[in-house]
C-alpha cells in the first residue's frame, strides 16, 4: 500500500493528473529545496525581511505546472474547480514539505481561509484590493482572533473593540499568535473584534443575542497604529519568516465602507463559513506530515542495524510501533476524506460533527506517529538532522490552534446527545 | 448524523432496498424478541438441546424478506449479489441484535466463514452434502483449530494429527473453544490439523515447506470419536446454545476423499482464503454493537437526571466520553468500509494489510466504547438489565479469536516495512 | 523483588509475623480449597442457601492462627492491633484468593466497612447486637445506598424515605446492587435513606444544608417489607453466596433508638467516617488480584512454548506486556501505602485527596493488568479455566462501586484546584 | 496537600534543614534569577562562550548555604553525608529551576553521574586531578558515549576505538549529544570506547565476554584531536552555554596510566556503578519540573476567567486533566522514593529493576503532565512565555537520553520474569 492509501480512486482523471503532478513537484523539487531555503533565510533579523529566492522560484514554477490555488474548490469562481475531497488527497502530498509546498503552491494557511472569506463575502472592491493579489501571490495576509488576555478559546470573551465613528471603524485590541503577521509580503489582516457601537440585536426567542456582536474587518498592514509587537516561538522556533506574532491595534481608523465584511455583527457568520475547508487543509497537511515521518521510521530502523542481536526493523516493539502509527494514520485520513466528501454533499454547516472531529482526531494523532517517530530515531530525532522535531512542534500546535481539542470535544458529545429523541422513540417502542 | 453515517452513499439501490429492511428487521423483529430468545433457551442443560421457536420464526421471516445469505458476496454464484462493501454496511444492522439477527438472517459466525470454504475449495459432492442445507439454514457448523495445549496463535503450532490409512484419513486431537458446537444443529466440523503421513513438500528455495503440513478435513459432528467434551465460558456466559467447545477427536476417521478440502498439504491455503470476508463480518457486528451501546449512553445520560448540580449529559466528562468513542467509531467503520472496498477491488490477498488492520481496531475501538458505556451506567452496567455486559465479553473475545491483537500488529508492522525498498530510493535521490 | 515489593519493611514484628502467617494461609488452605468452595456452593438456587463447609473450616482456622479482624485497626478497641498501612500490607495477602480469604479471614466487605461503622458510631446496645457477632463471624451484613432509579453517585439523589412516625422510623425505598444480601447469614442492612421528617439544617451562611438530610439506619434483615428481589449479576457471574441485590424496603417499621446511627440528619457524617480505611481494603484485594495475574502469566509464557520461532516470554511486546503492568502495579501499590499511611497519620478526613486518588488509580490499573493476563492467556483467559475472567469482572465493577471514577476524579481536581491562594502570593512575589 | 507531598517525613533533621534552605534557594533566587541568566547569556555565538555572571553568584550563594553537592551520598568521604532517598526528596526542588539551579548548586548533569565515577573509580591522582575541581564547581564535565553512526541504545555496537600504543592509548571516534560540551568550563571528557588492543576475555561458560571490551577513558577537552563539531538542537532550543555536541576524538592520545578509569576492558563496570543515583537525579529533577507545570495550571485556570459560562477551573475536563496529573504525579514520586530508598538498602545493582523502571515512568509521566499544562495554556504554552515548552523539550528528551525507554521496558520484563521457577513451584503445590 502506497503511503497515502489509494487517493487516486477518489480523484477525477483532471485531478489525477494533478496529484501525480503535485508528488513529482513536492519530491523532486520541493524537498531537495528545503536546505536552499532555510539557507537563504539566514539568521537573527533578517529572517523577518527576507523572501528566500527558492520560493518566488518555486512559485513560478507551481504556477507553471498548473498547481496553483488548488485548494479553492469548485464552488468559487476563483477556484481550481476540485472537490473539497479531490484537494485533500492532493494537499496532503504538500504537507511533506509544509515550509515550502503550501506556501509554493499558494495553498498555505492563513491566506487559503482568508481568500475563501473574501471570496465568500467581500465586495466586489474588496476582492479587487485583496483577493486578487492574494490569488496571484503577490502579498500575504493574517487571520487576527486570538487574544492575549482572554479565554479566545471561547469567541464571546473577545475584547479587541470595533467602534463606529462617522464613516470609519476604529479598532483597538492585543492579539496574540497571530501567524503570519512575519512575512514580508503581508499585507492584510483580517480582524474578528466587538462591535460595541452596533445596535444590540436580539434571538429568535427575545433574548440579547450575543452572536451577533462581533465583527470582521479587514486592516492593511500599515495602516497607523498596527503594532506587531514581537514573534512569539513555538518550542524554541522563531517559525520565521512566517511567525506568530503579538499584535497591538492601537486606535486603527478605517473606513467602513471599504473594510467591514458582511456589515457589524455579522462575525460569527463569518467566521464559521471559513472554518470547514480550512480544517480539512490543515488536516491534510497533517497527514502529509506524519506519513513523511513515518518513511522516516522505516529507512532508519533498516538502516541502523541491530540491538541487542536482533536488526531493529525486527524488534516486536518497533514493528508495533509501526504498526499502530499505520492505524491511526489510516484511520485518520479516511475520516478527513469523510469529512471533505460531507463538505462536498453538504456544506460546512452541514458537516459541523465531521470537521469537530477531524479537528481532534488528526492533530493528535499525527502529534502521536511524530513523537513516535522521534523515539525511534533516539537523539536525532529531537534535532535539527532530520525533520521530526519541528514538524511536533508544528503539529502540537495544530491541537490548540483554531480552538483547543476541548472545545471541539464538548461540540461533539453536545452534537451527539441531539440523537436524544429519536432513540427515546425507539426505546418507547422496544425497538432498542 | 446517523449512528451508521451515510451508508446508504455506498450502496446500489437494490443493496439500499436490503439495508433499509433489514435495518426494519433488527430494529422491529429481532430487538424486541431477544428476551423471547433467553426465556425459551431456558436454564441448565437444556439450553445447549434448545432452539428456540421464535429463532425459527425470524429465520422464516428474514427468507421471506429477501434477508437471507446477505454476506455471501457477488463472487459466489450461491450468494445474494452483493459488494463486500454493501455487506458492510447492511451487516453492521445485524450487530445491534448480535445473538439473533446473524443467525436469523442466517449470516452468523462460523457458519459465514465455513460456508465461503465449502463455495470456493468444496468439491460438487461436498457442496450437495454440506454447503446446501448451511446455505439454506438447516444445519450449523464448527471451525475446529484453536487448540487447548499449544499456543496456536502461530498455526504452525497445530498438533492435531491427520493420518492416511488407505482411502481414510485418521483424525486424533484436542480442540478448544470451538464455537458453535453446543447447537442442536451442529452437522459438521471444519477441522484443521497436521498431515503427517502427507510427502513432506519444499519451497522454492528447497527448504522444507511448514505451510504445507497442513490439512482441512470435514468431520461430521456424529462420526464416532469426536467428543464435546464441556462448554468454555466467557466472562461467566455460557452464550448458550451456540457455546465455545472443548472437543476431543479420538481416533476419528472419514474418507478422505469425501473428506478432505483441497486435499492434504492445503490447509493454509484453505483457511487464508476464508479469512478475509469473514473478518469484515466480525468487524461489522462489532460495529452495531457498539453503535447500540452508544445508543444506551445517550438515552441513560439524558433520563438519568442530574448530579451536583448538572443534567448528566452536560458534565463535560460526559460529553468527552461520547465524543471519543464518536470519533473512534466513525475512524473504525471507514477503516471497515475500506478493507471491504479493497476486498472488493483486489481480493483478500491483495487487500491483507486493511484485513488485519480491521482485525486490530475494531475490536479495541468497540472494547473501549462498551466499557465506556457499561461506566456511564453504573452497577446496571455490569448486570443482565443492558445488554453492556454481554456485549463487552463478546467483543473481549473478539481481540482472541482468530489470532490474537498481537500476531496481527506485527503481521502489519512487517508488511509496512517492505516500503524500505522504494523509500530507499526516493531517499537516495533527496526526495524524502 | 517479591509481588509485594518489600511489604516486610512497614511492618513491626508483629505484622510481620501476620505476614508470614498470612501469606502462608492463603497459599496453603484458602487457594487450595477454591475449587472444594465451588464445588460445595453447586449450582442453581442453593447458591444462595448454602454456605459452604470448607468456609466455616478456613474461618476456624483463621482464628486459630491469629488471623481474624485484623482489618480493625488500632483505633477501635476491638481491633487487632495493626496501623492501616501494616493492614494495607497483609490484606493485599486476601486479594489473592478474593472470594475465599478475606471472609475467612473475617475482613470481606461490606463487613468491614460495617463493623467500623458500628464501632466508631454504634450505641453500646447496637454494638452488642450487631457489632459483636460480625466481629465473631456469625452473621453478616449489608450496605444499601445505591439506588436504581436514581443516579446515586451523588448520595444526595437519594430518594429511599425515613419517615419519624412516634418511637419509630419507616423506611420506604428502592435499592440496588445490594452486595451481600444473598448471604444466608446476611442479619442486617445498615440503609441510607433521607429523613424527610426531621427539622431541617441550615448551614453556617444560613442555607439549607443539603447534607444534613440523610440519616442511617440498621435493618434487620428479617424486618417486615425487607424484600431481595433478585440478584444482579456482574457479566455472567451472580458472584453467589454473596451477590449483589435488588432490594426494596416496604414500610418498613424499626424503631428509632435502636436503629438510627448518631441520629437523623447524620448520615452523611457516618458514612464518611466509614470510607478511608475501607476504600484501603478494597484497594489492596485488587492489588491481590493483580498480583496472582502477573504470576499467571510469567507462567504461561515460559510454558506455553514458542510462537513463530520465539518462545513467547521473549517477544519483544510480551516482555513490554509485563514490564508496563509491573510498574503501574508497584506505582499503585505505592500510592495505596502512602494513603493508608497518611490516614495513619492525619485520619480519613485529612487524607481525603489520598483516598480519592486510590480509588481511582487502583481499580483502573489492576482492570488493565488483568486484561493484559487475559490477553496473553488467549481463550482460556476468558474462560472458567483460570481466575483471570472472573477477576476483571470484580475489578471493573470497583471502578463503579462505592462512587464512579469520575466522581472521585473531579473532586481531586477541586482539592488540588485549592492550591491556588498559596500558589498565587508565590506568583506576585516572582517565585514561580 | 503540598506540591511535594510529604517530603519532609522521609528525612532526618539535618535533612529536613537543608529541605527547607533549599525551598527557599530555588523560590527567592533561582527561579528570579531565570530572567536574568537569559539576558547574561545573550545571543548567537556568544551563548557558547558566556558564563553568566549570575550564575557564579548562585553558586557563592548555595555553598555559602551548604547546598552543595548534596546529591553525592554517604557512601562517599566527598559526599554532603545524605542518604539518596534524602536528596531524592531535595533534589526534586531544584527541578523547578532546572536551568539554574542545578548548576547553582553542584548538583547538574553530567556532572553528578560523572563525579560518582571519579569518586568510585578514580584513581588518586585521577581524583586531585578532576574530581576535586568538579566538586568546588571549577570546571565541568562531559560523558561521551552515544555516537552518531551506530544504534548505541545497545552500548556493544560502540565503535569508537581505544588502540594501546605504549604507555598512551589512542582515540578514535565519532560522538553525539553528549551534553554539557558547549560549557566554557568544560574540562574533561569520560569517554566509553571500545580496546580493540586489549586482550579478549571469556566469560565463565569460555565465550569470548561481548561486555569486557569497553574501556572508560577521561580524555582532557583541550587535547590535540578533539573537535566539537556542531551543537544538537533540542526541538528549536540550544541548550545554551550547556549544549548538546557533535565530538570527534581524532586520532586524541593520551597517557593510559593517567588517563584509564579502572583498567582496560571494565568499561562496562564503570557505567553500570554510574547509574543508579544519576537516574534518581535525572527523575526527580523532571518531577520538580512537572510539579512547577502544574502550579501554572492552576494559577492560569483560575486567573483565565469563563469560557461558556463556566470558569475555566469548574469545566469537567478541566478538572480531570488536573487529577489525572496530580494521580500520575504522585504515583511517580513513591516510585523514585522507593527506587532511591532501595539504592540506600541494597545498592544499585540491587535496585536494577527499581531503577529501570523509574527510568521509563518518570520521564513518561512528566511529558504527559507538561504536556497537559501546555494544553490548558493555549498559544501561550508553546511560546516563550512560560517554562512549559522549554520543559516538555527537556523531558522529552529524557525518554531518549540513558538508553530509550523500550531498552529498559525489554530489561523490566527480563527481569520479572525471572520469578518463574519460584512460582512455578507454587503452581505444581496448587498454591497458584
């Protein structure tokens, strides 16, 4: 069985084409650049300024070869025209090389949801401003929820203010791991705050709909008093020059007009209509990840010979090892394929259970193959020699990122529990 | 979502006709008549001479309904046309009613594994004699190759001794946990054993072939010899009147050429062909099983009332609960749902790793939801008022029968790592 | 190191003389005698009736060596003597043979718990009636709390009625999971029921106290309106003579002076003082029983032989198998000693996290050990074969019984979460 | 109760002073002092050449205190007179600052292991030349032993050489992550390499001894031929100034007489007496570390606020996390007391099978711990901003560090089952 089981049978002939296409790009020219890259880069400050070469090179040339904005699925005019499902067998290959691949291809997150947002909701003005260069790779941008001195894990305790003055918006607030916010194309932000001068609005049933007070606005990148305070690390990695960074709005003034999305309280609104597609993406990416690791695995306990009189490759342990990795992983990506199919039939509302457990159960399992993968490789594979220690870092983050694994959770046995009814029927009935 | 996710995206509409009877079936026929089934199988010896009417009803009932040999997929002329993927899904359904619908619909364990022997290795003669009255739910059958002194999780083990007397064949060995053998039905042994009188075979390399020692033969619950001897239990059940044998042949003896499937030397062959669907069968029904004691929670942690303060289906634990067993759940089903796929696309020696994998998981997975199930009930739980309890020691079991957890993980560890060769390369060329 | 570890060291030499003697009775009468008790409690309904005689003969022996009562420890006058950890040590003796030592041995529960119940809390003339003959062995006792239409994991569910009516209490109510109550020298309930007739409590900021309603109550177990319905069993097991019952108590009628412990509204008070050294005991039995697994398997691995060319005490995961379940157990062991020593120290209600953690952690890793025992024990692991299927059953009903994991769990983190005033003032001053 | 449990009973009066002196060291200084030890140490290239002037002044500080070297045990004239399971209990206190105050107080690795070696092993002149300066806190040390091209978790695969040539022996090798390289006052290097000159031995059944080949060697860091190569990161960290360094010893010679540990071919002697405490060092600094994860967690839960209507501290989940912890935790620390208090008994080779398994529990569960407290912190957990990133590298590598858990998991299981002809007796007397 191939790694990444038998994506081709869900492709259409046009996709398939594109999935052979993006395993030659990402191995034959992705990986071998990923030195060059890390090289160009350099150190200390510069990494914040500088667009290494290999990747303006490498762009061009995924641009070239038809594998560019992939992600954007058939429903949007912009797109590539796949499936939710036909991307995430092909975005999983980009996440082998998750430096360069995704950014390559310009299917790298944040920019991927925040081209969906504007796709979905902008203006026709706002799409000409941003999306556009977006979609052509020209600038970055920078999705700012989370905040520094609240629980952001729940939306409602948001405290970055949206407040109405005249034709302007002004926006003040400190987020906080902001990625992106490093790269020298950024360009815009896309900010959910609390629109405190909007007219409260109200539930169905009466009552003060706190759903309905947030909202998204778009901030230019230099626009007066955008502050990008300082890079926060992610266990011990600068991630540069992507980043994740702190960020001040320090009494932010644009026009309303031209920056709201969807109009004051329509946050939430907003924000769930990006979720769905962007899971599956860092899902895949995920999976592309620990696949990669797990290759890792099986040349290492070949090539290491033996312990304690038996080759490593051997040992019952190791094979268990391997063979629960082998498991989880393809259980995992059956559920993502799942969960991208549903997005397909019905919409990323209507596939709220399956994108909830995507989120959980990808992260961690792929957090498990990697740690495994670096005990398997002994000092080594908590080094810089091989690529398992940052791709941990990167994918225990994934675990809290876009809410922590909790929050999800609980969604999951709330949705679940909503079966009450009908089973209670049942029960009436004898028929459970 | 539904408890079995979007099956019926998987079926043909003559196989969504099926799955929605059957479903009717389990749900409205079988469910209720359970406690029908333990009051007529009685108490004590009689419940090993017993059939219960009501179990002869449903069979009649499910022939009548067009549900009847469902598993015997579309290879086989005798079956019901049916993908091993379709199976799947509509085999799940008779899970939620595990000691009623296999059997009523006459898809029950060993008989499905013993039948699929017979239609691919039995001769004409063999078929007219047993695989016509199984196929038409006449008699029952065993699959006798667990043995009570060696360890036969590795079959090489097996000491069962088939000897050639002239035309006869000469059986002498100790068997057990033999299910199906305490049935008033029971009508034939599938009995694997070592031919010792066969000429010893080679294999390519010249080695002696230790998988080709190996002989079926089938012995007709009456020939003299063969002995029931006692009833093994399973976590304090009997599970009465199909029980798990320890049984004795003592100087059994048939003719061979009746007798012998394939012929002597053959058994491996024999029994790897009759793994791979009837893995997926196990897998299935481990599936309902545990979808119905998900079922249970949900009812229980809603009716149940609160505790400090707090419905129960609120506590977040709880919600954890669910969500986890949710999440495994739907991983195991499509990691089934793909194994049976693979079946279907390349055969059950094509598709050994995803058998084996299924073999693994879905056990545990069901294991670890009932248990969780049988906590969220309290001593209810543990007793005879759910059918929790019963469930977990079957599906216990489960992680046993037919090799343990054990040989299968490393059976899997083994086949990943022969990607060595092919990774080497790409690794060789910069490309991993 | 022996199973115990180095039990030897906490003792006096006077425990340690028990030890040994201890030891030495399990291991030459009461495991012997297991089959004979078996044997003598036969089959049907007469379990229930029957004690057997081989139990009446261990218990005279018991007392004959010194071993009887040695549970009571040195703070109650009728005690033994020891300190709750050199009880912790020589009770993990009984555990080995858990349905025969410790009744002989005259420290079973629900007696025990019972007995410190009535020696802590008793009037002299309840001490006389009932504490006396439990602690002779002549008759026994049961404790009814669980109920079965409420979720009584928290007591305060509790809906069974004591209504003051002049002298006397009635006491109307619906338990369940009664353990003991098929014993035929059950004598007495000790019932926990809410005293819906007593003047209610406040507490010191002037609330009703919630937990100054209930009361307990000693029953005859011959009192009119007393009726066991029937017994639940645990998987498949009734777990006769002793089982565990349904009960319902119909008006019933005892008087108040005689029967009520402390008095109305205390109930909570008495059961607590009833649970540290209690929850110790039940502890070390499943340490026991952990114990006699781990044996089990060393054995079988080293007898069974080999698979695929290892013998199966040198597989690679085998040897994991057992190296995981010896740390857990040592750890588990470790923490039951530290709170048996704590409760020494400080008494039960100073060591309430201690006991709390116990509860926890032994139930769920003695679960783990005995299913790994059962694993490697292949089909005969689940059978009637070995103690190993009928062990786990007991054990996973521990995680149940006497408050669900999940109750203690939470409360560990409330008593931990109580750290905060003092980890706070450490904060501000830059320590942490 | 106290993050420490109840240390304080564990130790002697004088011990209990230095417990306390040693609380107070580690809240008032070191941990204040974490800030600035940073700043000193600056960054890039400097960070290997900096002491930072702080430290020197904790170091005044602490033996002004007599906090120093306590970890070296009564068993040595050198030592600070404490049994080991006394500083087992002080030690853990100086995980809390593990960058600071090990060092601080003469108590780091490798320093400890090393000077054990010194003080058991060395000679004399070895002992004025080394020992004495690493016990006043003059210089440091290097254990060099892992090496880059061999699978060195089984330390026969060592392929550095040890070639005699006169009176000096000859080393070659190429060695990895040996920590505390990047030190400025590193000063030597006990190196294990392979006498490939030496006469081969037998052992007493006549083979040729496999574990009488390695030699111990104290090679001086500034001699000819020894290069350090690169520093090895640790997830993104450098460990500076302590490190983890890429050595090659090049064709380095030294005297043999002054330079061999114990003589030629006791290589493996050497190390075997080095383990014991150094492990109970290495655990008990993780539990320190793991207990300061933990008073984070529950300052954030309580200072974070609600999240869906509930503080963070009330969530179930939340709860649960922290007890599962505090249960792990606990269970861990009895079992390093218990390991340290055997080392006191019996020795280490006594204790191998206590000392093994603390080696897997210890690391293992403080992973989990600061890997939960990383969860409940969200970004923030994997930023800069705390310790808990930092500290889950550090722990991390510990399961690798000293051989990976799976070697001593293998050594556990071994050993256990040595308890088989013991028990195999008990069996055939039925006491089983």
């Amino acid at each position: 069985m191939a790694p990444q089981m038998d994506a081709l049978a869900n492709l259409s002939p046009r996709a398939r084409d594109l999935y052979i296409k993006m395993q030659r790009f990402v191995e034959d020219e992705c990986i071998p650049a990923e030195k060059i890259y890390e090289e160009q880069l350099g150190e200390g400050a510069q990494r914040w300024t500088t667009q290494p070469a290999i990747m303006e090179q490498l762009k061009a040339r995924a641009k070239e070869l038809g594998l560019w904005n992939l992600f954007l699925a058939r429903d949007y005019p912009e797109g590539a025209g796949l499936t939710n499902l036909e991307y995430a067998c092909i975005g999983e290959l980009t996440g082998r090389s998750p430096h360069l691949a995704p950014e390559a291809t310009n299917c790298a997150a944040p920019d991927t949801g925040n081209m969906e947002v504007l796709a979905k909701y902008g203006s026709p003005a706002q799409k000409e401003k941003w999306l556009k260069p977006l979609l052509d790779g020209e600038i970055r941008s920078a999705f700012a929820m989370t905040e520094l001195k609240v629980a952001s894990s729940d939306a409602l305790n948001i405290e970055t203010t949206i407040t109405r003055d005249g034709d302007d918006v002004i926006i003040n607030g400190h987020k906080w791991y902001i990625s992106g916010v490093g790269h020298p194309n950024l360009a815009v932000y896309i900010v959910m705050g609390k629109s405190i001068t909007a007219p409260a609005r109200t539930t169905s049933s009466g009552k003060p709909n706190r759903h309905a007070q947030h909202t998204i606005v778009l901030v230019p990148a230099n626009a007066p008093g955008v502050k990008a305070v300082r890079a926060g690390h992610v266990f011990g990695y600068d991630d540069a020059n992507h980043g994740h960074f702190e960020v001040i709005f320090d009494n932010v003034r644009v026009s309303a007009k031209e920056h709201l999305v969807l109009g004051e309280g329509r946050g939430f609104e907003v924000i769930q209509g990006r979720l769905g597609p962007g899971r599956v993406h860092h899902c895949v990416r995920a999976l592309g990840m620990a696949e990669r690791a797990m290759d890792l695995c099986i040349l290492r306990m070949r090539d290491r010979g033996s312990t304690f009189g038996t080759p490593l490759s051997d040992h019952g342990v190791v094979r268990k090892y391997i063979a629960d990795a082998r498991m989880a992983l393809d259980q995992a990506r059956l559920l993502v394929w799942h969960a991208a199919d549903r997005i397909d039939q019905v919409g990323g509302k209507g596939a709220l259970k399956e994108i909830a457990m995507i989120k959980v159960v990808v992260p961690n399992t792929a957090c498990r193959v990697v740690d495994m993968a670096i005990q398997l490789h002994g000092a080594t594979g908590v080094s810089q020699d091989t690529v398992l220690a940052n791709f941990y870092a990167g994918l225990r983050t994934l675990r809290i990122a876009d809410g922590p694994d909790e929050v999800h959770t609980q969604q999951i046995g709330r949705l679940e529990m909503r079966r009450y009814a009908e089973l209670k029927e049942k029960q009436l009935k004898g028929k459970l």
